[in-house]
C-alpha cells in the first residue's frame, strides 16, 4: 500500500488531520483531495497508488470525521471550504488542483467559488451537482434514502474490529471491493475501544452537512459558478450499487451545466463508492489527476 505521512494544521477549533502522499519530485505539483460525508482521508489511498509518487497528494480528516473528530462545529459546506482554504496557505501550495468525492465535490466547488485565488482547476468525483429533493420528501427521510447503511452505523458499537469489517462486508457497494486498501479506510473511521468501537464520524456533523448538500442554495450554485476550469466523473450505479446512480445524462442535461467550463464524463462499471475505493475507479481518477497536472 502507498505510505503517507500524516500531521495537522490549525483549524478554527482545533487540529485538522492531514495525510500526504509525497511525490518523488518535491518540485512536482500538488493535489488536494477532499472526502465524503462519512469518509476520511483514507478513502484516497487507492487513488495515491496510482498515482505512482508523480504528484504529492493531501488528503485531510474533514472536522468531524477520522483523526479530526475533536474538531467541532459549525459544521456546513462552507465551513469545510474554508479548513480547505486553511490548508492550502498553510502548505504554502496553492493555486491548486483540487479533487472531491461525493459531499467532498461539493466542498470543492464551493472553495473555489469562496477562495478563487487558491484553486487552480477542480475535479468533481460523483458529486457537487444538487438535484431536487422530491416534493413530498421529508430531509430525515432523504438522509436515510441518501446514506442508508453509511448513516446506521453512527449509532452502533462494535465488539471489535473484526465485527466492524463484517458490518462494511455486507454492504452492497463496498462489500466486493474489500481489499487491504478499504481495510485501511474502513480501519481509520474507528474510534473508541473494545467492545465498543464506534465509527469516527460525529451524527451531528454528517446530518448538518447532508442538509446543506440537499437544501443550500449556496452550495448548490457552486458548480455554476466556478471561476476555473472542472470536470466531473459521475458512477454509473449508486451508493448502494443500485442501477440508478446519483446522476444519469438526462439529470445531467437537465442540471443546465457549463460546457465550456466543465468537462463531464461517466465512468461506466463503478458505483458511488467504487468510483474511489475500487481499483477502476481509482485508477480513471488517478489517470484525470495526472493529466489535468501535467503529468
């Protein structure tokens, strides 16, 4: 597996988490990388591996999640924007690629609609496109339909970790990608000790910036607004590998996008998670990366 080093940078409230995948070059460019709702920095592993040390990539723990669960709210897309911004000045490395899945495609456009002078060009992986929200939909409704199993195992304990990974094991989407890869992803969201591990991800947080994934108009606006150039891979199958994904082409048509702006293309055989996690999806992501930088 790729090595990464990990350290922190100062946050409002705290010490946001940061793994980075250094390149062999340390001339070489920079990629940012921003996880899901109730993902971690080590979601991008797979994708660090195939960038084979061409890029240094850095990946931190969104406040609330991972190694940075004791950073506390506000929490919000904007906020989350905004620990982004924090973290590319405090790296000194910006205007910079910057790359986010799911609710993290989200905190990608927004940061560079709020912070255009640090963001070079942004890579939207299956998310940062708002859809209406049904109009009988009630939102504690949405968030089960949306995360499903991903929001259950917030109020859970495990005896160990043995019985984590049998939880993730059934999962429909992530289940057949297990490998030592989303061994690790699924490792570091643990927090706690036995027999009452518990997923890293604080409840409050994850429902706080659902919301605004579904509701925010300002959130919403981002990828219309984006002052650089983007491009957004969507999966073909959902987050829980069902045939209809978060986005198909007549969604995307309808979403009245910018062509010349940004660049859309579905990635076929993934599904909301394997579009990351899995080595396909993984390594299409790691090909946009390397191509968009230069490399």
């Amino acid at each position: 597996m790729p090595q990464y080093e990990e350290s922190s940078v100062a946050v409002p409230g705290g010490e946001l988490a940061v793994l980075r995948w250094p390149a062999a070059d340390p001339a070489a460019p920079t990629v940012l990388a921003l996880h899901g709702v109730t993902g971690n920095a080590a979601a991008w592993s797979g994708v660090a591996g195939h960038l084979e040390g061409r890029v240094t990539l850095v990946a931190p723990d969104l406040r609330g999640r991972g190694a940075s669960r004791e950073v506390g709210g506000p929490f919000g897309l904007a906020r989350h924007a905004d620990d982004a911004a924090a973290l590319i000045e405090s790296l000194g490395i910006g205007p910079v690629l910057l790359a986010g899945h799911s609710m993290g495609a989200w905190v990608a456009a927004l940061t560079a609609v709020r912070h255009p002078e640090l963001v070079a060009r942004v890579l939207l992986v299956d998310g940062a496109v708002t859809l209406p929200l049904p109009a009988a939909a009630v939102m504690e409704e949405a968030l089960v339909e949306i995360l499903g199993p991903a929001l259950a195992r917030l109020s859970m304990t495990f005896a160990n970790r043995a019985a984590y990974h049998a939880f993730w094991r059934e999962h429909p989407a992530v289940g057949p990608l297990w490998s030592p890869l989303v061994e690790e992803f699924v490792d570091r969201d643990l927090t706690g000790t036995e027999p009452e591990l518990r997923s890293s991800c604080l409840l409050e947080a994850v429902r706080a910036d659902t919301r605004q994934v579904r509701l925010d108009p300002t959130a919403a606006a981002a990828i219309r607004q984006l002052p650089c150039p983007g491009e957004l891979l969507w999966a073909e199958r959902g987050l829980l590998d069902q045939p209809q994904g978060l986005y198909d082409a007549r969604r995307l048509a309808a979403a009245g996008l910018d062509a010349e702006r940004l660049t859309v293309r579905q990635i076929p055989d993934t599904n909301h998670y394997s579009i990351l996690l899995g080595p396909v999806g993984a390594t299409v992501v790691a090909e946009r990366l390397l191509a968009t930088a230069g490399r």
